[in-house]
C-alpha cells in the first residue's frame, strides 16, 4: 500500500511542482500590478488589477498568498478598515468617558455593620464566639464517639478472626474423629 502512496507521489511530483510555479506567478504579476498602481496613484481594486495585469479575480482569489497581498493593498479595503479603527476609537472614548461620569455617579454600597454602635457590635462578636466554641465542643465529642467505634470495629474483626479460626480447628478435629485416626 505504501508502495503504491510512494509511486502516485511520484507520478504526480511534476504536477505539483507546476502548480506551485503557477502560484507563484500569479503573486508576482500581482504584485507588479499593484506597485504599478501605487506608482502611479491609482486606486488598487479588481478592476484597475485586471486592467494592469490581465489577472482577473479568480485567479487570485484561489490562490491564498496572492489573495493576502491583494486584501492588504486593496484602496477600498484599506479604506474599510481605517474607518473600522477609527470606530473602534471613538467607541473606547465614549465608553471611558462613560465610565467616568458612571464611577463619580455611583456610591460606594455601605457596610450594614457600620449602621450599630460599638457595644451592639461587640455583644454580636461575643454571641458568635460563644456559639463557635460550642460547635467546636460539639464537633470534639462526635470526634471522640467517632474514634471508639472505630476501635470497637478493630475490636470486634480481631474477635471475628480468632472465632473463624477457632471454628476451622474444630472442624478438622471433627473430621479426624469420624474418620478415625490416620496411621
């Protein structure tokens, strides 16, 4: 299979390498159509190009690199986005300016803790530590109860253990009495 990949490339190499001269020709007289243009003073749009060099649209407009070149020197285009820049400026300007009058409008929210005196807040402070040292008191003795089932766990598995082999001793002892001692 990859005998046949080897020799399509290479039936087809001489195709290829004409194809890439092809675009490459189409970009330069594009290219010396355009500095013509510029030269000259003359807006560079299809029309004046394919007056200048016979190219028409088409013929570029499949070929990438010659489509970029004619896209960044186009008049219009060109025009295009200057006017988009310019936009986009004028938008950024409005909306910082904006933004300033929004800034010196807006009041800064007030904290509703500044709305009691010193002594409500600090009774407010000493509930709410006393409530956080109960839950913590809370939290150790569910932590206490919690390690003692575990140990009682560990406990009762090691007794669990010692009767399963307890009762497999006893059933070998069975087994060797029923069916007499083995000489």
């Amino acid at each position: 299979m990859s005998e046949q990949r080897s020799s399509d490339e290479e039936r087809y190499a001489h195709l290829r390498a004409n194809a890439l001269a092809q675009k490459q020709i189409t970009v330069d007289r594009l290219s010396r159509a355009i500095a013509t243009l510029e030269a000259e003073g003359r807006p560079v749009n299809t029309f004046t190009v394919k007056e200048v060099s016979g190219l028409d649209y088409m013929a570029y407009y499949r070929n990438a690199e010659a489509l970029a070149l004619f896209r960044t020197h186009s008049t219009h285009l060109r025009n295009e986005r200057e006017k988009e820049r310019e936009k986009r400026r004028r938008s950024r300007k409005k909306q910082s300016r904006q933004e300033e009058t929004d800034h010196k409008i807006q009041v800064e929210p007030r904290d509703r803790l500044l709305n009691y005196k010193k002594p409500e807040l600090v009774a407010k402070l000493r509930a709410a530590q006393a409530e956080r040292e109960q839950l913590e008191q809370h939290y150790h003795a569910l932590l206490q109860e919690h390690m003692q089932c575990g140990l009682t766990i560990a406990r009762l598995e090691a007794q669990v253990a010692e009767y399963l082999a307890f009762m497999d001793r006893f059933r070998s002892a069975l087994r060797q009495e029923e069916h007499g001692p083995t000489t």
